[in-house]
C-alpha cells in the first residue's frame, strides 16, 4: 500500500484569477508547461503570481524516468515558431524573469540545444532587460550542444540530478550522473552567473548519500541547490519510499550554506522553478 501523504505535503487546489489568465495564455499560444506535465504541487500559488516554467520541445519524452509524469514515446519534430509564441507570452504576462525546459529529446542531433538558443535570442530581442533560467537535459551528453547553450548567456544554468547515484538505474534510466556532474561543471567553467542543481528525496536514499551528493555537486561548479519531497504522481510510478520531515530539510539547508551554496531551497514542497522570479528580483539571484 502507498505510504499516506503527511499533513505537511496538502496544498489547496488551483482556481484564483491569477491562475486562470495564466492557463488562457499557455493555451492560446500553445505552449507546454512543466507546471501541468509533471503534476506540480506549487502550480496554483506559482501562477496566481504570473510564474510559470515553460516548456518547450513538445510534452512526449525520448526517456522514460520512473518519477515523472511527462509522457514517453516519439516526439513531434521541432517547432520553429516555439521560440516567438514563447517570447510573445511572456511580454503579454509582464515577466522579469522566465524559467524555460524542456522533454529530454535523444532524438536530435544536439538533444533540443538549438531551440534552447533560439529562445533566448527571441526573448531578449522583445527584453533586453529580461533575466533567463535555462533547466536543461544533457543534451546526450554532447559537449558541442552544451556549448552553444552556454553562448546564449542565461543568466542561471540549472541540470538536475534528481537523485543519488545508487538509485539511478531505477529513477534515471538513460541518465549518467558523472555525465551529469561534467555538464555542470562546464557550466561553471563557461563563467554562467549562476549554475543549479536539485534533488528530491523519498525514493529510498540514505543521510549520508545525500550529503555525498550536495558535496559533488559543490565540487562542481554548481552555487544553487533546490531540495524537494518525491511525490509519486501515480500508482504507475516508482512509490514515496519514506516522506522526510521539515526539519529534516531545514537541516539539509544549513549544512548546504556550509558548505558554500550561495542559494538553497530545501523544504517537502521546494522544486526547481519555485520562487524563480521572487529570487531574482529579491537577491539578485534565482532559487
């Protein structure tokens, strides 16, 4: 049987003002979301304050990672015209600050990076002032592809590594975390403002595994660090293993700033985009 969801983990169904003039603008410009592909559970705060992370590349994935709830098959070609409804968007939304993602695409040539690119380009023709988080794939593991997404100068870079290397074979399959780690150190290397990662917990890691992790990541290159609850979006999926508490990742935060993260977002509800726009405008930098 399923573990039950603790108290901590409920949050109130979307239906603001704010969240529908979202959804109307993602439909009518035909844009995807990780937001409503991967069953968000900040979705309704997120957009009731005009923060959403885009998703472009299609909604069918090439990988088929036993956490997530984006669908795995064969995707459509890419969409050249992608890059302008999503520039489009987010002047007629007023953002400052855009998180932009994608479906893995193992089917091009450069894994999505050229649309990636393309993108910002788009963008910052519309908002020269406009400030950009890329939340990448690993471009199969490409050098040259990661390359032309550094010269597009997002200012933050973020490739997640989901989860600890002994478990990668069931949560990631198809993933590398070595691969994983050198993309974010090219990143660092490349002189981004800003490089992140994230993990979620619950799928059967240890302590110890956990801070091994945060200690990789720090070695290379990466200054931001998410920390989030797994929640299983169905039965389908890999089950919650354990539900760590608050104060668990309260902790987890305080040994991260020790050991020289410059940002953390670490508590059950805490993923990669939450509170994008709110950081950057706040510190200068995006969590």
């Amino acid at each position: 049987m399923p573990l039950a969801k603790p108290r901590w983990l409920r949050v109130p169904l979307p239906g603001s003002e704010g969240y529908r003039r979202m959804d109307r603008l993602v439909r009518e410009h035909a844009l995807g979301t990780v937001c409503q592909a991967a069953n968000c559970p900040n979705i309704g705060g997120c957009w009731e304050d005009g923060a959403a992370a885009f998703m472009i590349l299609g909604t069918v994935c090439t990988r088929g990672c036993g956490f997530c709830n984006v669908t795995a098959g064969r995707p459509a070609p890419a969409d050249p015209g992608e890059p302008e409804r999503l520039a489009e968007a987010v002047i007629r939304l007023g953002l400052r600050h855009v998180v932009i993602t994608s479906v893995t695409r193992d089917d091009l040539p450069d894994g999505g990076a050229a649309q990636f690119a393309a993108c910002v380009t788009a963008l910052r023709a519309r908002n020269a002032t406009i400030t950009i988080e890329l939340l990448t794939p690993d471009f199969r593991r490409c050098p040259e592809a990661a390359e032309r997404v550094f010269a597009a100068a997002p200012e933050v870079f973020n490739h997640n590594v989901e989860t600890v290397p002994r478990l990668y074979p069931a949560v990631r399959a198809g993933a590398d975390y070595k691969g994983s780690l050198t993309l974010l150190a090219r990143a660092a290397a490349h002189g981004l403002p800003m490089v992140k990662s994230g993990i979620m917990l619950g799928l059967g890691e240890e302590e110890e595994e956990i801070l091994a992790v945060m200690a990789d990541l720090r070695a290379n290159g990466v200054t931001a660090l998410t920390i989030g609850q797994y929640l299983a979006p169905s039965r389908a999926h890999l089950p919650v293993v354990r539900y760590w508490p608050p104060d668990f990742f309260t902790s987890l935060r305080a040994r991260a700033l020790a050991m020289g993260f410059a940002r953390v977002e670490s508590h059950p509800l805490a993923r990669s985009s939450l509170h994008a726009q709110a950081g950057m405008e706040s510190k200068g930098h995006c969590i």
